[in-house]
C-alpha cells in the first residue's frame, strides 16, 4: 500500500469525531460558510472554529477568505485518497499486503 498505516490512522482520528464527521456530511453538498455550518449544531464559534483547523490541517477540508467570512469546502483529491484507502484495505488487491507474505503450509 502507498501510504503508510500510521499517516491513514491519523486521518481516519480526524473523521472519526461525529461533529467533524458531520462537517464533512454537510460539506459533501458544496462550499460554505462558516456561519451557516454553525446552523447545524449547538456550539459556540471557537469550537466550530477547532474542528475546521483539525479538518483542514489533515488536508481534507479547504478554506477561502472572502472579507470576515470563511467559506469552506471539501478537498475532494485528498477525500478520494481516503476512500480508495478504505477500498484496499478492505478489498483485496494486487498490491494487498497479504500478498507479500508467504503463508507457510501449516502441518
């Protein structure tokens, strides 16, 4: 596999939280705004303000200034490396770390 484990495990602690999670969720339908992801939960600015930084230092979400405001957006390159990630690890493959080992007979 081309990344390592512990760069995917990293990655995959970020998306695990349910509030970022969701961030991703309602990404998915485009761009937006900071104020109008705040809509979604019951939190203040700052902690929306964490997670976007957790998102965005992990390379899955992008930020663009315009004026006060921040809108966000899904990296839609680093997303897809993440689910072709998913898909060979739980997919056999031809690069399959299973394939790198020679199974003994067991006797």
């Amino acid at each position: 596999m081309q990344t390592s484990y512990d760069e995917s495990a990293k990655v995959l602690k970020v998306i695990s939280d349910p509030n970022r999670l969701k961030i991703i969720d309602i990404l998915s339908c485009g761009e937006q705004c900071a104020c109008d992801i705040l809509d979604y939960f019951d939190f203040t600015q700052p902690t929306l303000s964490h997670h976007m930084k957790v998102l965005t230092d992990a390379g899955l979400v992008k930020v663009r200034k315009d004026g006060l405001w921040s809108y966000y957006s899904l990296d839609m390159i680093e997303c897809n490396k993440i689910i072709k990630l998913l898909m060979d690890v739980f997919n056999e493959s031809e690069d399959c770390i299973c394939k790198e080992i020679r199974h003994k007979e067991c006797k």
